[in-house]
C-alpha cells in the first residue's frame, strides 16, 4: 500500500500525542524563560514553529494559509475572550471614549502614514501598501502585557492600552479584507461606513449577549462548579459567531460580551479566570507554532531590509502620530504619550491578518507575509526589552498600590445566601485589620478564618494577616455590599471610609 494511503493507526495516534506534548511542555518552559528576559513569549513560540518547519530540525512542510488563517481566527477569539475576561471595567471605563478614537480615528492615521512610507520608500504597489499598513497597524495585548505585567502602571494607561488592543483588531480586519478584495477598492466613505456599521451591530449584538449570559449565570445554580468556565467561554464565543453572522464585526462582539462577563460577579470566577487563561496561553502556543511553520527562513532575506524600514517609519513616525493626535482632545501627560507611543507591540494579529492576502490571492502576498513576520519579529526583540525601563524612566511605574482581593462566589441556592472565598494577598491593606474592623452590612459574616493550613473561627477581636484565607457567608440582598466593604478595606484598611474607597465598586 503506498505510503500516502496507510491508514491512521493507534501508533501514529501516540506519536502525534508525544509530539504535541513535548511541544507544549517546551511552550511552557519558555514562559519562565521569557518571563526573565523581559522578551514576549511569542518569540518562543514563533521559534519553535521555525525550528519544526522545513528549514528546521522538525522538516514539517506546511504551506497551507487557508488552514493557518481559519486556526489563526479560532485562536483570536479564545485570546480575544481571554482579554475581555481580565479586563476592568473600573480602569476602561475612564479612558474609554480615548481608546475609542485611539482604536478607529488612530489606526487611520497609522495606515495611512505606514502605507505612504511602503509605497515611497520602500517602492511597494499601493494596494500592498495600503494591505500593510492596515496588517501592522493593530496592537496586541498580550504583547505587551506579558512585558509591563511586573511594572503596576497608572489606571489610565493600563485601560487605554488594554481597550485600544481589543477595539481596534475589528477595524483593522474590516481594512486588511477591503484592501485584499480582488477589484478596485471601495471609496473611502463607502469603506468608513461600512466600518462604522460592523462596529456598531458586533457592539449590540456583544453587548446584548453578555448581559444576557451573566444575567443567565447568576440566576440559574449549574449541577457543578467546573461547568461555569465552559459556560462563559461558550457565551463568549456565541458572541463571535452571533457578530460575524449578523455582518457584524465578531472580533469586538466577543471581546465586549467577555469584558460584560468579568465585571459581572459570577459565580466560581476565580476558577474561570485560570480556566480562561490556560485557554488562551494553549491558543497563543498553537497558533504561533502553525505560524512558525508557515514562514520559510531562507526565503525571508530579501525582505529584511524593506521590513526594517516599513517598521522604522511605524515606530519612530505613524504610531507616535497617532498616539497625539488621539489623545491631544483628552489632554493625557506627554509621559503617558510617549509609553503608549512605544508600547504598541505587534503580535499574533498581524501575522495572521497577513494570511488573508495570501488566502484571496493578492499579488505579491508572499513578499507581504514575509515582511510583517520579520517586521513583527526585529521590533518585538527592540520594543519589548526596553518597556519596563522606559516607564520607570518616565516615572509611571506605581509603587506601594495595594493588591486586589481575591474573591469566588458559590451560589447558595436553597439557603438564599452566598459563600464567598477570601483570600488575603501579599500587599493588601487588610493585614492587620481585625474582623470586627470590616464592618460588614448586617446579614453577612466571617465564619472561618484558614492560616497555615489551620482553620478556626475567628471571634470579633481575631487580627487578619497576609495569606490567610477567610470564608464569609452573606445573604443574597448583601451579598454585592459584602463584597464591596471587603475589597475597599483590602485597599484602604482601617480608613477605608476616610480614604474614600467604601464606594469603590469592586470591579474585576
């Protein structure tokens, strides 16, 4: 039987397992590598896949961008949902009208300044021109956060860089596809429409069904705990798909209906959240992998020096520029311009923006794919060492910012009430405060107190130290107040009244 018609046998089974594994576990040991070098653990993966290609030790031949575009969009949404999970609607909310305009009005500015630079400068077509400079104009979360995470920055920073990553891959993806189109491309305020349209029904529709799915999730007690995770996942992506169906655009539709669910306190969030993000660092891991394998390393050497360059006029002009004339409305410090200037890695979304020119047959989309990995690769190893000192050079760093609380929520159906889970990290200001000191609303209490793996009941004069972990029981009306009161003492101990956060809410 020819070697191309054996049929797949438990042995081949097993070794593809082995493989897989082995791969994962490397994925994971380079995390604490990239954790101490300050690089973005995308480098890692991206090496792996290059090493287990053709021109590496693994000789794999895959040339597939259909099959790298379709994973490419399944692991988007998982890391999309992933972000929109983690991300605090107290910090977002403030600087959400900036990151908007940063995210549509500033990825204008960047396309249009990147793909002048592509067509002058480096002599490209403008309609390659115009592909890369919509591919590299949209930023990467989990880029840049895997490098400032050891750095506590100020609110307004975290939240416009965090809501800029998610917002602006739905615009970009409606450019990269319009530009990719074979025929004459859309007059600019037929394709503004059509952006503004997508935008708007992926933010309904997102908006709508992650009400709809906490809302669902408080109000209904799942037979197991381990269920909750696979439910918010399942409503986040429900999102994407209800978005890409509508015509809407899918990429912000999850991203909101995600960020709709982490700030709602659902039950077992905790476990959720570790559930979320393994999901996402097992998408981030394949993903790159697959792109990994895509590139052919000896083909890439005659587009370093164009991606060099078209990368140069990005960081040093296009981004910049964008960064000001965005926020010159919403009068943010020239400190915080200049980090966000800088802090705008590219990463997964890029390279796999970049496979849709491929997929529609673009001339010259090889020669694109090619220049935006080296591009995303060289800047990446530039930008994302030199973060953490720039923002201590620039004095953002926030030193002495108390720890949030950890805080998980199981529903107690039959009894109307709630048990939270309360543990005490290192930081928080509740080290020290006795429990009759929280002050908690009538109708909820500390009933056991977990130290050094001991449990006892702690009486009203028991003094609350780091580490501990505390079960409060609390009835259903207080069970939002309860856990309000705890998270203002955990950031303002004794004087949380005095210091005004008893009427911060408690956001994720």
């Amino acid at each position: 039987m020819p070697e191309e018609e054996r049929p797949l046998t438990v042995h081949h089974l097993n070794q593809l397992l082995l493989v897989c594994s082995l791969v994962l576990l490397v994925a994971v040991a380079a995390v604490r590598i990239s954790s101490r070098s300050g690089l973005p653990s995308l480098l890692v993966y991206l090496g792996i896949g290059v090493l287990m290609g053709q021109d590496g030790i693994g000789d794999i031949h895959f040339n597939s961008a259909e099959v790298t575009q379709v994973m490419g969009y399944a692991a988007l949404v998982v890391i999309l949902a992933e972000g929109g999970l983690g991300t605090k609607w107290k910090e977002v909310r403030p600087v959400l009208p900036s990151a908007s305009v940063l995210a549509t009005a500033g990825v204008a500015v960047s396309v249009g300044v990147t793909a002048a630079g592509a067509h002058y400068l480096v002599g490209l077509e403008w309609r390659q021109a115009l592909i890369i400079g919509a591919v590299v104009s949209s930023t990467d979360a989990a880029a840049v956060f895997s490098v400032l995470r050891r750095i506590p920055l100020p609110a307004r920073v975290t939240g416009t860089l965090e809501a800029e990553s998610g917002f602006n891959d739905a615009p970009v993806v409606i450019l990269v596809v319009a530009f990719s189109t074979a025929g004459p491309v859309d007059h600019w305020y037929v394709l503004l429409g059509e952006i503004f349209l997508e935008l708007a029904i992926g933010a309904v529709l997102g908006l709508a069904v992650g009400w709809f799915g906490s809302w669902g999730l408080k109000h209904v007690a799942l037979p197991a705990s381990g269920l909750y995770p696979i439910a918010v996942l399942a409503i986040a992506v429900t999102a994407y798909a209800a978005g890409a169906l509508a015509h809407g655009s899918g990429f912000l539709a999850v991203y909101l209906a995600s960020m709709v669910l982490g700030n709602a306190k659902l039950p077992h969030w905790p476990a959720t959240r570790g559930f979320a993000e393994g999901l996402g660092w097992i998408a981030q891991i394949g993903m790159f992998v697959v792109l990994g394998l895509l590139v052919t390393p000896h083909e890439l050497g005659d587009d370093v020096w164009p991606a060099l360059v078209i990368g140069l006029i990005l960081t040093m002009v296009a981004r910049p520029l964008s960064v000001v004339s965005s926020l010159a409305p919403f009068r943010v410090p020239w400190q915080e311009q200049v980090l966000m200037s800088w802090a705008g890695l590219r990463g997964a979304v890029p390279v796999i923006l970049a496979t849709i020119p491929m997929v529609n047959g673009v001339t010259g989309s090889h020669r694109i794919f090619n220049i935006v990995f080296v591009l995303v690769v060289v800047y990446t190893l530039v930008q994302g060492p030199t973060l953490p000192w720039l923002a201590r050079t620039l004095r953002l760093g926030e030193q002495g910012e108390a720890s949030d609380l950890g805080i998980e929520s199981a529903p107690l159906e039959r009894l109307r009430g709630h048990l939270l889970s309360v543990s005490i990290p290192e930081g928080s200001r509740m080290h020290g405060v006795e429990v009759n000191e929280l002050r908690l609303p009538a109708g909820a209490a500390v009933t056991l107190v977990v130290r050094a793996e001991k449990s006892f009941v702690p009486l009203p004069s028991t003094v609350l130290r780091r580490g501990d972990e505390l079960l409060v029981v609390a009835t259903d009306p207080v069970r939002d107040a309860a856990e309000r009161r705890l998270r203002a003492v955990a950031r303002g101990g004794k004087l949380a009244s005095w210091l005004g956060t008893e009427e911060t809410d408690g956001g994720r």
